[in-house]
C-alpha cells in the first residue's frame, strides 16, 4: 500500500469522503471572463496595459528600497 492509497483510506475513515480522481469542471473567474463578449480591443490593450504598468512600477519601487 502506497502512501497516497493509506492517505485516501484515512480520509474516508475520518471523513466519509470518497476521493473522486475525475478532475472538477473549471468554472473559474478567469473561464466566465473570457466566455465573455468583450466590445472594445483598445479599452482591453488599455487595460492589460495598466496591470503591466503597475507590476513593473512595483518591482521598480521594491528594486529601489533594497539599494
């Protein structure tokens, strides 16, 4: 018996909960965002523009501090 097999024979004895290996149906955020219509192509240049801006603005701020 492997010690995943002796993990999964736990968690049911303690938990009643059967493992089920079937990978769960992606229903994340990031998913129903892209399912989305999306009008405008500039507004969404514009902003993944600006998320980029502010990490790269972050890193330069955190590089800063440090010397």
């Amino acid at each position: 018996m492997t010690l995943l097999e002796r993990l999964r024979a736990e968690v049911r004895t303690r938990f009643g909960y059967e493992w089920d290996p079937t990978p769960p149906v992606d229903d994340s955020a990031i998913e129903r965002y892209r399912a989305l219509p999306h009008g405008d192509a500039g507004w969404e240049l514009l902003r993944a523009f600006a998320r980029a801006t502010h990490v790269v603005t972050a890193h330069i701020d955190a590089y800063a501090n440090e010397t």
